[in-house]
C-alpha cells in the first residue's frame, strides 16, 4: 500500500510471520538464541521491533543458510513502494540491502515490481548517493507478450488442463486481453469454468475491473489529473498539444512542466507508453482503456 509510511514494525511483522512459517525452524531457531529483540519459545518467534538487531538477524540467517548448504531467499513483491519505508524515503532498506549484497554470501534479494520505472528511480543504482551504487544488479523484464507468444501459451495451457478450445477463439481472446500474462491465465481459468468465450471473457473483465479500479482510486488521490490525462488518451486525445488543449478546454490552465511530469510519471507506472514516433501516447492495457471508456460513457 502506498498511502502513508511503511513502519518498521510492518517490516518485523512481516519477517517473524515468514521465520515462523519457515519449514526447517527447528534447526533454525538454535541460531537465534542470542539476537537481541528476538524470543524463541519451542515453535513460536517473537520479534520486538524496537530493539531486534536486523544485522544480527542477518547475520544468523546467513550462517545457518552456510550450514544447510543452500540460500536464503528474500523477496519484496511491489518494491516500489519501499521508498514510503520510514523518513528517509526508504534508504535505510537500500543501506540494509547494500550490507546484505556485501557481506551475505548465502542471501539472495529478489526484487519485482510492476511499476519498473518507479522501481528503478527507488533503487537509483547509478547514482553514486544511492546506497545500491556500484552494486551489480541482474534484471529481468517480464514485458507483455506478444500475439504468436500469447497463443501458443493458451494452446499449452488448455492441453495441459485438457480443455478444447477453437483457435479462432484463442486468437479472439487474446485481441481483446493482448498479451499481459496474468490476463491470459484469467481467461484461461474462466474459460475451463464456463467453456464459453463470450462468458470467459466478460468473467474476466469483470473479475480484471474490481482490481484496476482499484489502482485508478489510489491514482486518483495523488492527483486527479492522472486519471484525467488517462481517460483523454484512451479517448484518442493522445498528443502533447491535444492532451493540453483537452485540460484548458475544462478550465484547468495546467502549465507545460506539470503536464510532462504527469505523462512522464504515467509512463514510470506503466500506464502509458510512447509510440515510436514519440509524437503520440497510448494506454498499454486494454483493460484499463475499456474501463476508462466505459466510465466516461
């Protein structure tokens, strides 16, 4: 959740719940004996997140990891929103993740995002103030796939669950959705469900609409203008000086810096894209675009 700070309590919360349900705690928990702010009693762990020792902890996890022969994974799913973690604007995370990357040999972070932008501007591994600075970082971009990919990901899909579909209706499903994963294994579910295409995809645009319109609330609170600027693109006002002229139009001069921090920030999100052109915008998800149409109807 992005609304407010993320406190340190939250991240304790977080870790003891994922210690305790650790499967080899039993050997583990020998090797927290001794970690301030930690108490251990037969299966269960208490973590009090006023004085626990998080470099202590470290420390222990990367020892034992050592012992087993294997790695600790730590995974921060939406990681973007670290940057609202205490006062600092998430550096103190980055400084413990730096001291993890240099000092942990049998720690892994895994990291995904799906706002890649804003997650890079949050890690900031080329600026030499970053904490991350230097720090040599493996990514994967999972992009939407494309038309081919799509269809032979459903094919695969609905042979592995045995359900027969036409590929003419695959290919359908997969104009209307394009080639975000997630999407293509909505549909599938729904499909096996209904054995319908018409029924399938309805179900998943409705099942998709709760969650975006979700997301469009919480853009809406930064500011209103987010919302706005995407509805005037999927609208097909879609250019600098249609997108400008859109806004005067409806009374609100906004100025040419505060345009291009909204249309850059939407592109940071992965809201927007430019075409190749760079002259025109457009919504990435189709999902997203019928809901805005939609709402603007």
């Amino acid at each position: 959740n992005s609304g407010g700070n993320i406190k340190k309590a939250d991240l304790i919360q977080r870790l003891q719940n994922a210690l305790s349900e650790f499967s080899n705690f039993e050997k583990f928990k020998v090797f927290l004996s001794n970690v301030r702010g930690i108490s251990v009693k037969d299966l269960s762990l208490s973590m009090n997140w006023k004085e626990v020792d998080l470099l202590s902890l470290i420390e222990k996890i990367d020892k034992f990891s050592e012992k087993e022969n294997n790695y600790a994974v730590f995974f921060f799913d939406e990681a973007q929103y670290l940057k609202y973690y205490g006062t600092k604007g998430g550096n103190d995370l980055l400084s413990l993740f730096s001291y993890m990357y240099d000092n942990s040999k049998f720690i892994k972070i895994i990291i995904s995002g799906s706002e890649i932008g804003l997650l890079h501007d949050f890690l900031n591994v080329d600026d030499y103030k970053s904490p991350l600075y230097g720090r040599y970082i493996r990514e994967i971009s999972l992009n939407p796939f494309d038309k081919s990919t799509s269809i032979s990901f459903l094919e695969k899909g609905f042979d592995e669950i045995k359900v027969k579909i036409d590929r003419e209706n695959i290919q359908r499903a997969v104009e209307v959705l394009d080639g975000i994963p997630g999407y293509l294994v909505e549909f599938g579910n729904r499909y096996a469900q209904f054995k319908d295409l018409d029924m399938a995809i309805k179900s998943t645009f409705q099942g998709l609409s709760g969650m975006i319109e979700g997301e469009i609330k919480e853009l809406e609170r930064k500011s209103p203008r987010y919302v706005q600027t995407l509805a005037y693109i999927s609208n097909g006002i879609n250019t600098w000086s249609g997108l400008k002229n859109a806004f005067f139009a409806k009374g609100d001069t906004i100025s040419d810096s505060r345009l291009y921090e909204i249309l850059k920030n939407l592109e940071k999100m992965t809201w927007i894209k430019q075409e190749r052109t760079g002259e025109k915008y457009e919504i990435i998800d189709n999902v997203l675009k019928e809901i805005l149409k939609s709402g603007d109807e």
